[in-house]
C-alpha cells in the first residue's frame, strides 16, 4: 500500500494542473490552499470529474469554480448550523418546560428512571442515558455560569438550565424515552406526530455535528431515512421503484423537516438564504450546472416553492 507524502504548495498545485485543472493566478491558489488546506478543497472534485475513469477535470474546469463549490458548501453549513441551534434551543426549552410542570424540577426529577418511559424494553435505554446526563453534568456544569450559579447558591440545577450543558444528541433520545403524555405534549406544540419528531430529532443531531466540524454538506446522506410526507406529494417529487428519488436521506429531507419545525418566519429566511448562495454560486459554474449541484443535495428544481406550502 502506498503512502503519502507532504507536498508543498507548488507541487500542490502542479498536481491539480496534472488532472487538468486551470489555474491562472499561481499566487492566489498558493494562498488559498495554505489558508484552507488542499485535502478539504480537492473533496470538492468529484462533480467536475470526467466519466471516463481517469480521475482527471473535465476540460476547461477552473480552480474558481472547484473554490467556489467549496465556499458555497461552507455558506450552506453555515446557514443550516444557526437554524438547527434555534431548533435545538427551542427543543431543550420546551422539554424542560414539560418535564419540570410534569415532574418537578430537581435532579432527583429529571434523573429518575421513573419519570420517563415505563416500556420495559427501554430499561436499560433509560438507565445508559441518565448516566449519559450525569456525566455531562459533572464535565460541563462548573464551566458554565447559570449552572455553577445553581450549584454555589442552592446547591442543585434546574431542568430548565441544565439543557444548557446537554448535548443536541441527548436531548434528542431523551425525547424518545419520555412518557407517552409528556410526547404527545411537546408533539402538539410543533404540530408533528411522535414518531416523526423521534426520527427527525437525531438527524438533527447528527447534522449539527456536520455542520460544526466542516465536514461536506451538500451532497451528505444521513443513515436514517424520513418517511413520506404531504410536501413530497404536493411538489410532484418524482418515484423510482415507489420510493422519492429526493427528501428522504438528502439536504433536502433535511429541508422537510425544518419547515416543520422551525417557525414560518425562520424557515422562509434559511430558505431565502439558500437560494441565494446558489444564486452566487451559478454565476460562477461554467463546465457544470448548477442542476447537478441541486440533484446532488436532493433539490428538485421547484424546491423553492415549498416556502408557500
């Protein structure tokens, strides 16, 4: 098995001119790819690939339009990662609140086996997270000032600031081992049925840690899949073998489930926001179009029209 080697800015780019990539203005790329790093950029190549196997550019594909994909991607986490925060503010909020009137609030509350699920099946489940829940305590309490506020002067924290310290991902499975009432009590505030915000949540989570890592964005499949929905039917999604082709493991399934979660006014601007930076990003496109990046983040070409839904 080969191995690689570090190479300088200027074999960098003497590889990239190999695979036939244009590059016009040596020193702008040089500094480009010392400030972002030639592995995270040549990530972006695959769509401007030709289909012949050789790993080399189509023809004509410009270093402008390979940094550009890469700073749209960087825009579009950028955009999902505040959105996916005031969704995951919203959920911590509202499950405190829940929790805390249902419960009580104290940790002998919120860390009580018998306050959540009474589905056997979920013992264990249960168990591994309450521990899961102390363990962020006891790591993130102090270093937080509401929490050590608490902790100093009354010597417990409340459910409604230890969300603080919790995880996306654990909030996320605590709603799934929560008391059927206490679901259907937060279900009925976003209007989503319990099995739907069970599998919506996680995705989430797991986009959020995407987002905050820089890892790829737009052409990203989750593991988890979203089920059918009424914006699949009203936009006229195409089907292959009963299946929607886009909005199941996709950017855009993603899409789906903030416009359901997140208010209209949020929703309506992250989508302006979107179609803006693909906007920027056509203007600089010239072997490709910008309908390959939309088929590759899940996007049909009416996407747009799920604002007026």
């Amino acid at each position: 098995m080969g191995s690689k080697t570090f190479k300088s800015l200027d074999e960098q780019i003497e590889l990239l001119k190999q695979k036939g990539l244009v590059i016009d203005d040596i020193d702008y790329v040089k500094e480009v790819l010392l400030r972002e790093n030639y592995f995270f950029i040549s990530g972006y190549r695959h769509l401007f690939l030709r289909d012949d196997g050789s790993r080399k550019f189509i023809n004509g594909t410009h270093f402008r339009e390979l940094y550009g994909l890469f700073n749209f991607d960087r825009q579009l986490r950028n955009i999902l990662f505040k959105n996916i925060l005031i969704v995951e503010n919203n959920l911590k909020s509202i499950l405190s609140y829940v929790m805390s009137k249902n419960h009580g609030f104290k940790e002998q509350n919120y860390l009580n086996a018998e306050n959540f699920s009474k589905d056997y099946n979920k013992t264990r489940q249960i168990n591994d997270l309450i521990r899961k829940m102390k363990r962020q305590i006891n790591v993130n309490g102090k270093q937080h000032t509401a929490t050590s506020h608490y902790i100093k002067n009354y010597g417990y924290i409340p459910m409604w600031v230890v969300v603080k310290v919790l995880s996306f991902g654990i909030v996320s499975e605590l709603f799934s081992v929560l008391q059927k009432e206490d679901q259907e009590e937060m279900s009925n505030i976003y209007n989503v049925s319990i099995p739907s915000l069970i599998n919506y949540l996680p995705i989430l989570a797991n986009y959020r840690n995407l987002c905050a890592h820089e890892d790829l964005c737009f052409n990203n499949r989750t593991n988890k899949r979203i089920g059918p929905t009424k914006y699949h039917d009203i936009l006229n999604i195409e089907k292959e073998d009963d299946e929607y082709i886009y909005g199941i493991n996709d950017l855009f399934a993603i899409v789906i489930i903030m416009k359901q979660i997140l208010k209209e006014e949020d929703f309506v601007l992250m989508m302006n926001e979107i179609s803006y930076e693909l906007d920027i990003l056509d203007g600089k496109l010239e072997t490709i179009g910008i309908d390959l990046i939309l088929e590759t983040m899940g996007f049909p070409e009416n996407y747009k029209e799920i604002v007026r839904i």
